[in-house]
C-alpha cells in the first residue's frame, strides 16, 4: 500500500523558520536528484578535457597483470 507523502512541516524557532521535516521518500528523492545534478556537472567537467590515449603496452607497465 502506497501512502500519499506528508507536506513538509518547518520548524520555528523565535518566530522564523530553522528547519524542516520530510517525508523520508521525499529527502531521499531529493538526495537522489543531487546526486545526478553532480554526477552532470563532473561529467562535463570531464569532457573539457581531451582525451590522452597510450598504448597497452605503456599501460601493462605501469599496472602489474600478477593476479
């Protein structure tokens, strides 16, 4: 059974307003689409940068296939 979520209840301390209490699917959604908001922005940060390819070669050197 699905609950409709409770409006958002803010918490005053001398007449203004210092907090709030969410629904916990609503903070969580929240979390969530903060989440992709950075995973975004760090994506298009990569992708100012161009890509440097080397060879597997150079790349076997540096990290040790051992396992």
């Amino acid at each position: 059974m699905t609950t409709q979520p409770k409006d958002p209840e803010i918490v005053l301390r001398d007449g203004k307003p210092v907090s709030v209490i969410l629904d916990i699917e609503v903070y969580q959604e929240m979390l969530e689409q903060i989440e992709a908001i950075e995973d975004l922005k760090a994506l298009a940060e990569m992708r100012q940068k161009p890509l440097e390819f080397r060879s597997l070669d150079d790349f076997l050197k540096d990290y040790s296939t051992d396992v």
